[in-house]
C-alpha cells in the first residue's frame, strides 16, 4: 500500500474564473478536496477550467479524493457560484 509521508492542506477561494487549485507536483501521491461553496465546482486535471472542459464536478458541500497517483500535475477549478472555498489536501 502507498502511503504519504507528509499533506499540505490549503483553501483556495471560490471564483467565476479559472483558478489554480493545486500547482504541478510530481511527488504528488494523493488529493482530497472539500467544496465550501454554494455552488459546483468544476475541477480540471490540467490547466484551465471551465464549465465545459472539466475532469471532475464537485458539487455543494461534496468531498471528492482522486484515485491513488491519478494526476500529479496542475489542478484548476472555477464554481457557478463566487462564495465560499475549497479546501484542498495533497499527500506527499
């Protein structure tokens, strides 16, 4: 079984517009997020989200873990809705 060995936890602010969730980290062995927010958040494995071009939907008060090494890339997001956050939990 691959276990981290240290996380880092981080809240990024809900936005109308793409966000950077979590940056490009190859060491990268596990992702969790929590939405905070009132409205979906639509999560990208790569850059540049949108409410079209997405990997993932996270809807209101949704938690969402990725598969075990899925993406160790860049992560971006934006929400229907500017309130709120998520937080973000990487295993390393």
């Amino acid at each position: 079984m691959d276990r981290s060995t240290r996380a880092t936890v981080s809240r990024v602010a809900a936005s109308l517009t793409n966000v950077t969730l979590a940056a490009d980290k190859g060491a990268r062995r596990s992702l969790a997020i929590y939405n905070e927010s009132s409205g979906t958040l639509f999560v990208k494995f790569g850059a540049t989200a949108s409410a079209t071009d997405y990997t993932v939907q996270i809807g209101p008060g949704w938690f969402y873990e990725a598969p075990t090494v899925a993406w160790s890339g860049r992560i971006d997001g934006l929400w229907s809705v500017a309130s709120g956050a998520a937080q973000i939990t990487e295993g390393f």
